[in-house]
C-alpha cells in the first residue's frame, strides 16, 4: 500500500506502508491493505504510519530536510489540525494542514 501526505506548502511522506491510523471526524480509523474505497475528512489529533518492506521518503522537522528510509515496522506520527484522506486501489492520499511531527 501507498501513502502521501501532503501539507500546502511540502510533502511530508511518500512511501511503501503497513497501515495507517487517522482522526476521522467520526472516530479515529486505521486503513490497512486492500480497504474499501472511501473519502473523509479529519479532525485535530493523531496521524500513525507504519513503514512496509520498500522504501519511503519522509519530511523531518526537526532537520528540515527530506530523508530516505526502507525499515520496515518504523511507526511515524504527525500531529494535524484536520485535513482529508482518500483510499483507493491500495494508494492513499492525505492533505493535511497544521503539521507538528510527534
């Protein structure tokens, strides 16, 4: 499965994930392999991403620099003020605004 955050001014991660857990404005919810097609919007809290096997590139606040990884089970979390996901055909697509790395 494929995943890219993206804020309106960078993105953040483009990469090979497990699973990803979102804050849905019903309740939080996690995509795995093969979910079913859907679009939400998001509320404040939590983005959890955990890396699959293959390589992703992620954004790092604290160096401000774009970095390269191919661990696999690597849980990353960002904090959001809300956003969208979208799920389709095992790619997912997250627009985000107010992105703190966690």
């Amino acid at each position: 499965m494929n995943i890219t955050v993206l804020t309106p001014d960078r993105e953040l991660f483009h990469g090979t994930i497990a699973s990803v857990k979102v804050p849905g404005t019903q309740g939080q919810f996690q995509i795995l392999k093969n979910h079913a097609p859907i679009v939400s919007s998001l509320e404040e809290g939590n983005v959890y991403i955990v890396t699959a096997v293959g390589s992703y590139r992620y954004y790092d606040e604290e160096s401000g620099t774009v970095k390269d990884g191919t661990e696999a089970g690597h849980t990353i979390t960002f904090k959001i003020a809300g956003g969208f996901v979208e799920v389709l055909n095992n790619d997912v697509s997250l627009l985000v605004r107010g992105v703190a790395e966690v």
